[in-house]
C-alpha cells in the first residue's frame, strides 16, 4: 500500500526563522520594539518563506447553508432565515460588507445548502450540494458521500482563489450548534463549554440547546471517524470550508479563521492534513464563550479582542489592516535601509510552489487516492486521515 505524501506543507523553517527575527531585531535597533506585531511577522515570514511576505488580493468566503436540527427550534440573528440574512449581505446592509469596502476586500457567498431558493448576484457563487442537511437529531445530517462532495466542491473553490490571503466564515440558522458538536465530538470537549454564550446567558435557552446537542450526540454516539462525524453532525458548508483550506495551505495562502464552523472545518481538515493550521490566524466577531474554548483546541487567540456581536466574518475585515501591517513591517524599506534579500543565503527551504502555478484538483486527488481504500472515507482522503 502507498502512503500519500502530504498535502499540506509544514510552515516550519529554523533556519528562516532566525533570518527573520535577525531582520527585526535589526528595525528594532532605530525603531523600538512593535510588540505582538513582531511574531505576527515571523508567522507571515515563515508561511510564505520569504523574508519579504507580500500579501495579495484579500477576500472574504461566507459558506452559507441551513441545518435540519433548525426545525428544534432554533433561530437566526434577530429570527431571520439563513436565506435573509444571506440577502441583506449580498444587498451590503451589514457592517461587515461595509467593512470589506473599506479594506478592499472581496466578499463572496458561498450557496452550500440554503434551503430557499437565491436569486443571481456577482457575489453569490452557488456550490450548493442539498437543500439544508437532515436533523441530526433523527438522523445523519449528511451522507459521507455529501461530504466528499463538499470537500471536492470546497478544493476546487480553492484552486481558483486569487491572491494568497483567504478569510473564511460559516453563515446559516443552527450553523454554531452543528459546529460545537462536530468540535465536541473530535476534540472530547464538554458541549456545553462550546454552547454557552456567556456568563448572563438564559438558562431555559441553555437547557433547550442542550437538549437538542445531547440528543444528536446520543444519537451518533459510536461514530468518532473525522469524516463520519461530520457527516452525521456537520453542515455542508463546514465540509466545503474544509476543501478551500485543504487547497489554500496547500499554495500557502494565509487564511483568516471566524467563527465556530470555521473552528471545526479547520479540525477537521487538520485530522486530514495537520499542517494546514500552520496557515491559519483566527478572528472574532463575537464574544461568545464557547468560542473561546473552540480557539484554546488551537491553543490561539483571536488577532483583535473588540466586542463584536455581529456576523461572521465581521472580525476578519477588521483583523485585515493588522496582518496587513505585520507584513509591511518586513517588506516596506524604511529610507536609508538595506532592503536585503526576499532570500537569506541556502536555507534549506522545501520547494515552495508560486500562485501561478496551482496545484490542479485532479493531481490532488490522485495523491490522495494512492490508498487502497478500506472505506467510501478512504477513497478520497485515504487512511491517514484517521
């Protein structure tokens, strides 16, 4: 049996590292010290392997998709539909389409599986693999085979990104709740940890949560596999998230993490791929307490701490000029400054594939699909997944 080489390559680099704490330590000698921007540009550095990071074309992906457990009674922002909500973002009535303006950054909906029907916009890219998932409650949300849909759909949205700096967002009425419980499920976290909005929450809202996640995780209680989770718990839109950040760490895109569906698309593609977190800085655009538990599975924290109660994705627009900054700090040549070389000198570095030249879908999956597989799981993403 072959074993596939990995998809994603690690961001490790010692030897680039310490080329990069040099050039700062440099700056730091005229400039001072710019704090937690410094590590931020290490990381920057060291995704992209260079020592001149340049961060092109940023845009913002919203995944938007409904959720059989929604029939449980559980409702959207302000009680709207996922369908309305998608609508007021594609018409730019929320902060956060004001706030991509004005950072120049491209926003994009992602139809994986709203259930009401969405009238064509230049913005609203349509992948959508079923009409919302079945209540987990009852069922499994997905089929496994839905999901490799997803993913494939998700790794061909990542082929075709522009630039090299991707935010990613989950959007739709019990998107959250199905997120915590495929968290719970692979990480062994209590679900309530990840279900409870903060220290004023109402308890009857808590106690009806609850009973519908314990339900759903009864229910699957045997299935532990990342991607049969998923499946039986998940939404489409985690499982086409999980695609785009397959493909993007694989070019070393930089990639902006909000939100819990972010959160467990991400521990999912990183059970498939483990590297792909290396890429990842994560955002907030609420201050939800069983978000702070999903980032501490990532042992991270958000960029910006700002009280956001707004959608996700709101927190990445607003986290953009800071990586932005972090990278003009190693890129950007003070006057009279040495610009120094984009390379130090025989690092040893792993070959680094440029965006112009993509690694196909096709070859992707044929990498992937070297593995004898034992389960309709493995004939994609093959054993090493588990």
């Amino acid at each position: 049996m072959v074993t596939p080489r990995s998809l994603v390559t690690p961001s490790s680099n010692p030897a680039l590292e310490k080329a990069l704490r040099d050039k700062l330590a440099r700056r730091n000698e005229l400039g001072g010290s710019l704090g937690e921007l410094e590590p931020l540009a290490i990381r920057l550095g060291l995704m992209m392997g260079t020592l001149k990071p340049k961060l092109l074309d940023p845009q913002l992906l919203v995944f938007a998709s409904d959720h059989g457990l929604a029939v449980e009674g559980l409702r959207g922002p302000n009680g709207q539909a996922t369908h309305e909500t998608v609508q007021r973002l594609l018409a730019n009535q929320l902060p956060l389409t004001v706030f991509a303006r004005a950072q120049e950054i491209s926003v994009t909906v992602v139809d994986c599986g709203v259930a009401d029907p969405l009238p064509k916009h230049e913005r609203l890219l349509v992948r959508k693999i079923a009409h919302g998932t079945r209540n987990a409650r009852v069922a499994q949300a997905m089929s496994v085979e839905q999901v490799h849909a997803g993913m494939r759909a998700g790794m061909q949205i990542g082929e075709t990104l522009r630039g090299n700096v991707t935010a990613l967002a989950g959007l739709g009425v019990g998107s959250h709740e199905s997120a915590a419980l495929v968290l719970s499920r692979l990480s062994a976290t209590p679900v309530r940890d990840l279900l409870i909005e903060g220290d004023d929450m109402d308890s009857d809202r808590l106690g009806h949560l609850m009973v519908i996640c314990q339900g759903a995780s009864g229910r699957h209680r045997d299935v532990t596999e990342p991607i049969e989770v998923l499946a039986a718990m998940g939404g489409f839109e985690v499982a086409v998230m999980v695609g785009v950040m397959l493909m993007a760490a694989s070019k070393r895109h930089v990639l902006l993490v909000d939100g819990m569906a972010a959160c467990a698309a991400l521990l999912v593609a990183a059970r498939i791929a483990q590297p792909v977190t290396d890429y990842c800085m994560f955002c907030r655009s609420h201050g939800h307490l069983g978000l702070d538990q999903a980032l501490t599975l990532f042992r991270s924290a958000a960029l910006l701490e700002l009280g956001l109660d707004a959608t996700d994705g709101t927190g990445a627009t607003l986290a953009w000029p800071l990586v932005r900054s972090a990278a003009a700090l190693l890129t950007e040549v003070a006057d009279g400054e040495d610009p120094g070389p984009s390379h130090p000198g025989d690092l040893g570095q792993p070959e680094i594939r440029s965006l112009t030249d993509p690694l196909p879908v096709p070859e992707v999956v044929e990498e992937l699909e070297a593995v004898e597989p034992a389960n309709p799981a493995d004939a994609i993403f093959g054993k090493a997944l588990y």
